[in-house]
C-alpha cells in the first residue's frame, strides 16, 4: 500500500538536494569549524556560507544577524527568555492563546517568574482582533511574540503590520514573531515589509530539512541577550559545537522553499482547495476550521467533524496508508481538545473530531484523489458509531 504523507506541519521529508549537500560533512568533513588546522577551514567556511544564504532568502539582510539553533522551539526560548533577561525594566509581554507551545509555555513560565502577560485570544475564525492587540501595548510593554502562521490551522496573522503598530507606539518594543511555519508558504522579507520585526524563528524540518536545526534572526541593535553560554560559537550568542552538515542542509532548503514560494505553492493551494471542496461536497456536518480567515496557509485543511472522534478518524486514516494528524493533543491519557479550536470557540460537538491534512511540494493530484476516495468512507462509518449521529436523517442529534 502506498503512503499518503499528509502531515507536512508536523514534518517534512529531507529534499534530496539537501542530503547530497549535507553527505560530504556528514562523512568525509567532520572537522570542528573552530580547529585551527586547514582541513576544518571548508567546514568553517561552509557555515559562513550558509548564513549568507539564509540571509539572502530572508530578505537580503546582513548575514551577522542569522544564528544557527538546535530547532525552533530553541530559537523560541532563545528571543523570550534573552530579550527578558536583557530588558529587566519592563515588565509586560503581549502573546496569543494560539501560539505553539514552545511560546506559549514560555508566556506561562514568564508569568511565574512575575512578569505580566497578555495572552491575546481570537475570534471564530482564529483571528486576532486589532483593537484588542492595541489596547494591549502599554507604556511598559517590552515584548510581543505572535506567530506568522498557526501550525494547526494555517491561519496567518499580520505580524508586519502588528510590528509597525508596536514601533509607532513606542520604537522600544521588541518585536518577535515564529515564522516556523510560515518560511517557504508565505514571503518573508526582513528588509520590506517585515522591517519592524526584531526577533524571528524558524526550522529546518518543516522546508524539507532534517529535525534539530533551526535559526534565529536577531536584527542589529535589538536589546538581546544571549540564551545558551559556553563557548564563543555564533560569535558567542549561542554556544555548542555547530552542526555544520545540519546548517549547510539548512540553508539549501531554505533557497529550495523561497525559490518555490510562488510556483509550488499556487500548486499546493490548487490541490488543498480542490481536496477541501470535494469533502465539503461528500461530507456532511463538517466545519473548515479558518476558513474564512483574510489569509490561510495554502497547504493546510483542518477539518472538524461534528460527533466523533479525531483520533479514531486518524487510525482509519492510517489503516489506508494515509498519515494526518489531529487538531487535538492527547496528553497523559486525557484527551483534550486542541488550544487553538478551543480558543476559536470550535463547537463542542466537533472539536474532538478534528483532522489536519498538510499538503508539501511533494504531494500530487494522486494523493488528494486517495483522500476523497477514503474519507468520506471513513466518517460515514464511524458516525454509524455515534451516538450523537442519526443515520436516517444524517445529522448530528444531541
Ligand atoms: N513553532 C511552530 C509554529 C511549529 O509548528 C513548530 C513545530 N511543530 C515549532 C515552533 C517547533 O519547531 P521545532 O520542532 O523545530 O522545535
């Protein structure tokens, strides 16, 4: 049976093209870029290189400003927990209920640890309300973290704009925002239109990258302060022995993603539209979470169906070869519904039944046709299951 890869904002497949530029510092150059000898200068020089990639697809900043991490959930702690340690004398940080959790926890910590936080909520389409976020910012805001795009349901949030209202109220908030799943789906230009942001982080592993690589953009000037000590590596802003096959994958998937941002994408979109219509059309009672959100990732369908489960629709997926993944976490044996359909007032009858397809440059018309073949297969028979589904009527019945 073939595999239907639908889960592209949980990870993506290492490119080929990034494995055959990461092989030869995965083999025969394994030198320590900080050794002196003339062997380690390529891997030395292989990471400046990189940085100068990186830089370019951002926009073509100043490479100085590109750290390599260990992942974006690093670079995350990294831009909180640095710009609060450098900024002692402002107490209040503005964040969102749909954050992912390597900032949302964060948020929380930071609270514990006695500074204010605003935790902006958002409306039923997962949207942000401006006039909240502007009543939020306060004379002694130091920080606002809020996500290009949510990694459940691909809605995106206007963080340039968000920036520049933020510089104009006071030139010295901090602006950060996770661009994890937004870099290779959307521009990110950090000289244009992203000029206000401080702070931005990303992953190697969601642009077809391996796992445990990420970077943080921290803009020249910015009141940081460094979040991992040791040695003077990354110029001394993030210590540890740097990855140089990860970083050098890194960056060739970042040239991948921007280089396909239009192409692939209007592709990708074509495909989730067409895949979003015909289960609408086949299925009954089911809600497309964002849907009417002013921007949406064009990879990503997060559905909810009203009186089942989302992990039972999951198994079913994967006993046909399909692999998505639920809007809900199940955590130490509870089951609780996701965060983010909870913040967007999903309604009750549907929020366990949530299912997030997340399509990459790698999916084809094939795989969408699969998924229209088998799902509406699968919902049908598990609502047979419910007891809050009437089979005669075909509705829900609570
Ligand atoms: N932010 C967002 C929006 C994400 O989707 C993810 C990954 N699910 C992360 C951060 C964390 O990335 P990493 O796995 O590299 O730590």
């Amino acid at each position: 049976m073939k595999t239907v890869y639908v889960d592209n904002n949980a990870t993506t497949a290492i490119a080929p093209e990034v494995l055959g530029v990461m092989q030869p510092y995965l083999t025969s150059d394994y030198f320590n870029p900080s050794s002196m000898y003339d062997a380690a200068r390529s891997s030395a020089e292989a990471i400046e290189s990189a940085r100068r990639t990186v830089a370019s697809c951002l926009g073509g900043i100043d490479p100085d400003q590109i750290i390599f991490t260990g992942s974006a959930t690093e670079s995350n702690n990294a831009a909180l927990f640095g710009t609060v340690q450098a900024n002692p004398e402002r107490r209040h940080v503005i964040t969102t209920t749909i954050e992912h959790p390597s900032v949302l926890e964060i948020g929380k910590e930071l609270e514990r640890r006695g500074q204010e936080v605003t935790f902006l909520s958002v409306d039923h389409n997962g949207e942000l309300v401006l006039d909240d976020y502007v009543r939020a910012l306060r004379s002694d805001t130091l920080l606002v973290s809020i996500m290009m795009a949510n990694n459940e349901t691909g809605v995106c949030y206007p963080v340039a704009e968000l920036a520049r209202i933020a510089k104009e109220t006071d030139p010295g908030i901090v602006v950060h925002t996770d661009a994890t799943q937004a870099l290779g789906k959307l521009p990110v230009d950090l000289q244009g239109e992203l000029q206000h942001v401080d702070l931005l982080s990303f992953s190697g592993h969601k642009i077809h990258a391996p796992k445990g690589v990420g970077s943080l953009f921290v803009r020249r000037g910015t009141r940081w302060r460094p979040f991992i000590l040791g040695g003077h590596q990354e110029k001394g802003r993030r210590a540890g022995t740097e990855n140089v096959p990860y970083i050098v994958g890194l960056a060739k998937a970042c040239e991948l993603a921007i280089a396909g941002v239009a192409d692939e994408q209007s592709r990708v979109r074509n495909m989730r539209d067409r895949l979003q219509k015909a289960l609408v059309e086949r299925i009954p009672a089911v809600e497309v979470n964002g849907k009417q959100a002013a921007v949406r990732l064009p990879n990503t369908l997060n559905l909810a169906f009203h009186g089942i489960e989302g992990e039972a629709i999951l198994f079913e997926l994967s006993r046909h070869g399909i692999c998505a993944s639920s809007g809900s976490a199940c955590t130490s044996g509870t089951l609780d519904p996701s965060h983010v359909l909870k913040a967007m007032q999903v309604p009750f009858t549907a929020i366990h039944g949530s299912v997030r397809i997340s399509l990459s440059r790698y999916n084809n018309e094939d795989d969408i046709e699969r998924i229209i073949e088998v799902l509406p297969d699968i919902i049908a028979r598990l609502r047979k299951l419910s007891p809050y589904w009437n089979d005669e009527r075909n509705c829900l019945e609570i």
